[in-house]
C-alpha cells in the first residue's frame, strides 16, 4: 500500500518533440529539470532523461508486439507517483494531444484531484515532413492538412482516410506504415494513382528513412527500402514542393539569361 502523503502533486504532460532531442522546448526541459518523476516512452530520446537530475526514471512504453504497460496502468502509476512523490512528468513523443493519450492522462490524473500543466510538444505530423522540406500547407499546392491513424481503437484505418482522399488537402497519417497497401487502394479507387507520397520513418534520427514516390509505385519503393515503424506518411502534391519550386526558379533564372 502506498502512503499518499505528498501536499501538492502535479502531473506535466511534455511533449518531447519528433525525436532529436533538441527538439523539446524549453518548457519542456524546465518541467524535467523539477521532475521528482519522469514516466517516459519509447518515442521519448533517451538524452532528455539527462535533463531530469533528481528524479526517479520510470519507462512506460508500448510498442507494437512488446507491451509493457496498458494504457490503464500507465493512468494508475501517474496517480500513485504523483501522490507518492510530487511532481511527475509524462514525457510523450511529439505533441501529448497528437495520437498521444495525453488528454486521457490528464483527466484521469485530475480525477484524484492532482494539478496538470499540458507542455505541447513538436509533433511528426508536422516536423517529420518539414525536416524533408515538404511543407505540410502552402501557397498554391494545399490549403490545409489532415492528421490521420491508420490504427484506430479497433485496429482498423480510419474511416476519416476515404473522406480526406477525395478531398484536395495533404493528408498525414500516423501509424499507417503497415496498412500502406490499404490506403494505396483507397487513392487508387479515386484514381489518383499520380499522386505524389512520402514514407518517412524515424524523422529527425540518425537512422531516419525516407521512401518517395506516386500512389501507383510507392508499395515496391517502400518495401525496397525496407521502411517500417515509426513512420509518417505524406500524401498530397507537397511532396513535390520542392521539386516544383526548383522548376519555377530554374524558369527564372533562364528568363532572365535570354
Ligand atoms: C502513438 S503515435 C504518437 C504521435 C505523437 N504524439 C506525435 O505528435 O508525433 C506514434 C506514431 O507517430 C509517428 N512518429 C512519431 N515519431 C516519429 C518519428 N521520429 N518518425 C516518424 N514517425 C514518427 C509514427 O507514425 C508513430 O507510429
């Protein structure tokens, strides 16, 4: 039985950014640095633990095949170190409130009636395909983005893909590595099979990967590089940003040599 003695818990969801750890902010940091515990994933760079000098280091991470904790577990364990010790910091790949559980974390922490402070976090959906110069918007090629689970509560893609495909908007989806086949079918379907698509696994690591390609080839490009988890991927005619860009410039600058 644990004795709840502490006077003022607190819970700080951080985000710790994409993966390279200079990606958190400096909230982030200053929240870790005041941890007394820190329950981290396996999407959380190992150096930021550094950060977190006196506190208690406890690994949380879920990964595909590997559970270590529930999700259920991990609500209890935040509770009774907040209640044991004070200040706990949830340190949560990218952004706690993208696909992170984050929001759950906190109601069920302010159940107990424990103080939470939401540190937003750098997330893949936005920086893996910014570190590749593809920008999410821009003038001219998209006017919005949607962010996507290709794995929702029941394991199957989001219904959401069939809408945000007929739409013109980039399209992100977290968690799709494997169902890439699946949502080939679904563009196909829609006969955008020219349109241009990212794999990028491992943004901002030193291992990262990255697969480009169209709708019709990017299958066999991904397998060839052997692209798996964590990857993001991109669909939508900003991958070809930069490659439209270089066209436009390259016009102009032989415009102006004639
Ligand atoms: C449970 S979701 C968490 C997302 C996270 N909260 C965020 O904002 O980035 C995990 C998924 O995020 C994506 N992801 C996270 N970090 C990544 C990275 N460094 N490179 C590529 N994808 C990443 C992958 O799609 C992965 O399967």
């Amino acid at each position: 039985m644990i004795p709840y003695t502490h006077p003022s818990p607190s819970l700080t969801l951080v985000g710790a950014g994409v993966g390279d750890p200079e990606l958190i902010t400096l909230k982030g940091i200053k929240a870790l640095q005041a941890a007394d515990v820190v329950l981290y994933d396996a999407l959380t760079h190992p150096d930021l633990l550094n950060y977190a000098q006196k506190a208690q280091k406890v690994y949380v991470g879920k990964r595909v095949g590997n559970y270590e904790y529930t999700q259920e577990e991990i609500n209890e364990l935040i509770v009774a170190y907040a209640l044991e010790y004070g200040h706990v910091v949830r340190l949560k790949g990218g952004d706690p409130f993208v696909f992170g559980r984050g929001f759950e974390e906190m109601v069920h922490a302010e159940a107990f009636g424990i103080k939470v402070e939401i540190v937003p976090g750098v997330t893949s959906a936005i920086a893996a395909p910014a570190l590749q110069r593809i920008p999410v918007t821009t003038r001219g090629l998209s006017e919005s983005f949607w962010v996507l689970t290709g794995t929702t509560r029941t394991g199957e893609l989001s219904n959401d893909l069939r809408l945000a495909a007929q739409s013109t908007a980039t399209v992100v989806i977290l968690m799709g590595t494997k169902k890439l086949p699946q949502i080939v079918e679904i563009y196909q379907n829609l006969g955008k099979g020219e349109l241009p698509i990212a794999l990028i696994q491992n943004a901002s690591l030193v291992d990262e990967k990255v697969a480009i390609g169209t709708i019709d080839t990017i299958v066999e490009i991904a397998d060839n590089k052997e692209i798996g988890a964590p990857a993001v991927i991109v669909i939508g005619e900003v991958v070809n940003a930069q490659i439209l860009q270089e066209v436009k410039v390259n016009r102009h600058v032989q415009k102006r040599s004639v």
